[in-house]
C-alpha cells in the first residue's frame, strides 16, 4: 500500500457538487492499493499512521500522533498513487490492485483506523471527487509498506 499524509487544519470531499465528508484538524490520507497487498499491509499502515510523531506540541516541536491530540482522518482510495511512469508518457496501473479487491482493502484499512480509536471519514470510493484541504505547516509525508515492512 501507499499513502500520500497531509497534516490539514480542515479537509472535505465533494461529489456531484455534494460535500460527502468532511474533517477538522488530523489528517488527509490518499490510499493506494497494491496488486499483492493484504490485510497486514493494512493493519501496518493503519497503526503507524495514527501513531507518527507528526502534530506539534507546546513547544512546536512535531512530537504528538494523530491519536494523541485526538485528530480526525479522511481516506480517500487513490489508484494514482500506483502509476508507473518509467516508460513513455503514458502511466501504467499494473500494479494497483483490482478494483474489487482495492475497495475491500480501503473499507478494511478505514474499520482498523475507527477501531484503534480515531474518527474516520471516507471519500467515495470510484468516484470523481473534489477534495479540498488547508494544509498545516504543510506537512505531507509519502509511506510505502513496501520500503517499511521487512
């Protein structure tokens, strides 16, 4: 799996000009899912993402999780994440998951994050969607289980 984390102040996702979800402070998760991926990819990125040291403290140094200063999370399935771009000009998607099996993976990875005890808002899975955010700090990170499960 991939995912793409923004630090937002606020975030929401509009379909058909609809606003389907929305959050405060916490973060923008944009999730791709991965031919080969499992649940253990999931549960990996659910736990390491509510629990990055990446929300400032008293002193502004980024030192508390997600958890702790009791953030939101919006997850929206993004197959783009899994381009390849090595040839021509056109990106591949060979290896981002089906998708019956992306969207299992997504609903699964949002029920672990809402299990682990974080507020958790869903994009709209297939859809065309416009997501809006205020980016703090900014701080976006990029995680690959690939390059963090050994």
């Amino acid at each position: 799996m991939k995912a793409v984390l923004q630090r937002v102040k606020k975030a929401h996702v509009t379909v058909d000009n609809t606003i389907i979800s929305s959050i405060g402070n916490g973060l923008l998760v944009l999730l791709g899912v991965q031919e080969d991926d499992t649940t253990k990819e999931a549960d990996y990125l659910a736990d390491k993402i509510i629990n990055l040291r990446i929300f400032e403290d008293d002193k502004k140094k980024m030192n508390r999780s997600l958890k702790e200063v009791k953030g939101e999370l919006l997850v929206v399935s993004q197959f783009t994440l899994l381009a390849d771009c090595k040839k021509g000009r056109r990106p591949s998607y060979t290896k981002a998951g089906s998708p019956d099996k992306a969207n299992e993976l997504y609903e699964y990875f949002m029920g672990r994050t809402i299990e682990l005890g974080v507020a958790t808002k869903p994009g709209q899975f297939a859809a065309m969607m416009d997501v809006s955010l205020v980016n703090s700090g900014p701080v976006t990170i990029l995680l690959d289980t690939r390059e963090l499960i050994k």
